[in-house]
C-alpha cells in the first residue's frame, strides 16, 4: 500500500538536525533563493523529502530541488542549487 504523497512531505525543521552537523550552526533561519523561480523561504520552511536515499529539499512555490543532501560512510555529499545558500563548510 503506497502512502499519499502529503504524508511523505516535511519541513526544513524535520532536517535542522542533519544540516547542523553539516554546516555546524542552525540552518533552518537562513534564507534559501530558488534557482528556478526566485522565491524565498527560510531553510525550515522547504519542502522536506526524507523517505528518499537522502533528503531533499524544495522551493514551497514550484518545488523545484534547492538542496540535497546525501549521507555515506565517508560524510555528506550536499548539492546547493538554490542561491543563498553557503556551500558547507570543508572538513
Ligand atoms: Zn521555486
């Protein structure tokens, strides 16, 4: 049985814990410029897609991809596409 696909959306606040130990401060209080559509939203107020390999997030106006981020055994991998956003720190 598949589950609608409101109940599989988020917000940028369920993620504010995997962008902290990432960028090492509280993410969800920046301001995220969509690349595609110019809107603007605070990081915790994106889209949220959790139940994918990774999470992504997406503009709340035309839901296109602002940020992904994906775990693996040798850290995160983050893909900025939103403008705003400061690239993670290097490690
Ligand atoms: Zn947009």
């Amino acid at each position: 049985m598949t589950e609608p696909i409101d109940e599989l959306v988020l917000d940028g606040n369920a993620v504010a814990g995997a962008l902290s130990e990432i960028y090492g401060d509280d993410m969800t209080t920046v301001l995220a410029e969509c690349a595609s559509c110019g809107n603007t939203d605070y990081i915790g107020e994106l889209l949220a897609f959790v139940q994918a390999p990774g999470i992504v997030l997406r503009c709340t106006a035309c839901t296109t991809v602002v940020l992904r981020i994906v775990q693996h055994p040798r850290g995160a991998r983050v893909d900025v596409q939103g403008k705003r956003i400061p690239p993670p720190p290097k490690t």
